[in-house]
C-alpha cells in the first residue's frame, strides 16, 4: 500500500466530534509525546503485540536506509502495555502528518491499569504498507537498528527510549527485551557475538 496516509487517516474519523479522548502510545510516545494532552495513564489493549516491523523512512532513518521502527501486529490473546494520551481532536492533524509513513487510525478499547476501560485511538501500520518489514532473526534487526538513524535521531535511542519506558511501567515485553540484548551484544562488539550469548541462528524476536 503506497498512498496519503494523511488524507486516509482524515477520511476514517472518529472521536473528532467529542471535546476529548484517548490515545494509546506503544512506541515513541512511552517516552516522548511531542503534542499538549490533558492527562496520561498507563494502559493495556488486547490482541495486539509490539513488534519492531515497521520501516522508518523519516524518522529514524532515511528514505535510502530506512530504519526499525514498532507497529502492532493482531495476534489472539496477547495484551500490549502502553500509555495512553487524553487528547483534544486539534492534535490529531500534526499526528497525521508525523506519522505519515504507513501508519492508520484505528479504534480500539483500552484498559487502565489504575481501572476502568474506555474507547481510543492508535496509529498501527499494517503489513499491506510500502514500509513495511516484518520480522527477521533477532541479531539482524539488532544490527539495523544499531547502524540507522534519521532525523529524529539514532535509531537505537528509539528502541532504549521504548524499553526504559516499558521498564518504568513495570511491563514485561518479550519482544523489547530480546531487541535490547541483541542490540547491547551488537554495540559491545564481534567477540561478544561469537561468545555467544545470542544463538548463531536467532529465531525471530
Ligand atoms: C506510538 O505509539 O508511539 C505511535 C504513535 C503513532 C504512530 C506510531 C506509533
């Protein structure tokens, strides 16, 4: 799928005719908004899982070496840890525009970790855009990550910035947690590797 997110994103609507409402961040907005919200909680939604399988032409990579970026992919019964963002509709525009690069609104319902559930909004990039990557063995996507960067900087700082931010919430994610280690393997340098902390033929992560 090779289109205007931004005009798709426009056309799916939803949530603009109310004052306020939530938005759930998975990936770079565990640490960093970028945008005025009116209260931020820890959250929960079901059946989707993190996974660094989105392709990153503008924001930690560029359109020559794109770099690894989190989106969500459907799978039965998992539940991904996130925060989510209560928002008014002026800020879904610029959002539309940042994450211009694959990424679609859907709806979706969050649960509150300190209690209760509620309808919100996610920016997912699904497996039918141009971007995206899918999955590799862990090491490899260690050393994407590793060597890429874009203007929103390094693209290692993305994935330390989501796994502290996980850490912070006291959230376990598997996926994050192998990322890192591949990726500390990766920056400690070759011996490392060989030692072998990681198996020579990584599954996926
Ligand atoms: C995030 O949760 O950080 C995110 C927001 C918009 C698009 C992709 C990810």
């Amino acid at each position: 799928m090779s289109v205007d997110t931004i005009a798709i994103n426009r056309q799916r609507g939803a949530f603009e005719e109310q004052a306020s409402f939530w938005l759930f961040g998975y990936g770079s907005l565990l640490y960093k908004a970028g945008f005025p919200y009116l209260e931020c909680r820890p959250a929960t939604i079901r059946g989707w899982s993190r996974r660094f399988w989105q392709g990153s032409h503008d924001h930690r990579g560029t359109p020559d070496a794109p770099g690894r970026v989190a989106t969500l992919v459907e799978e039965a019964g998992a539940v991904c840890t996130g925060m989510a963002y209560r928002v008014t509709p002026e800020v879904l525009e610029p959002l539309d525009v940042r994450e211009k690069n694959g990424y679609l609104r859907f709806t979706t319902t969050l649960t509150f970790t300190d209690g209760g559930t509620d309808q919100g909004l996610v920016y997912i990039a699904t497996e039918d855009n141009d971007a995206f990557l899918g999955p590799a063995p862990a090491l490899d996507m260690a050393q994407h990550i590793a060597r890429s960067a874009g203007p929103s900087g390094p693209n290692r700082d993305y994935l330390v910035g989501v796994a502290a931010a996980l850490e912070r919430l006291g959230a376990e994610d598997t996926h994050v947690a192998t990322l890192m280690q591949a990726l500390q393997e990766v920056e400690a340098g070759p011996e490392t590797q060989r030692a072998g902390r990681l198996p020579a033929r990584p599954g996926t992560a």
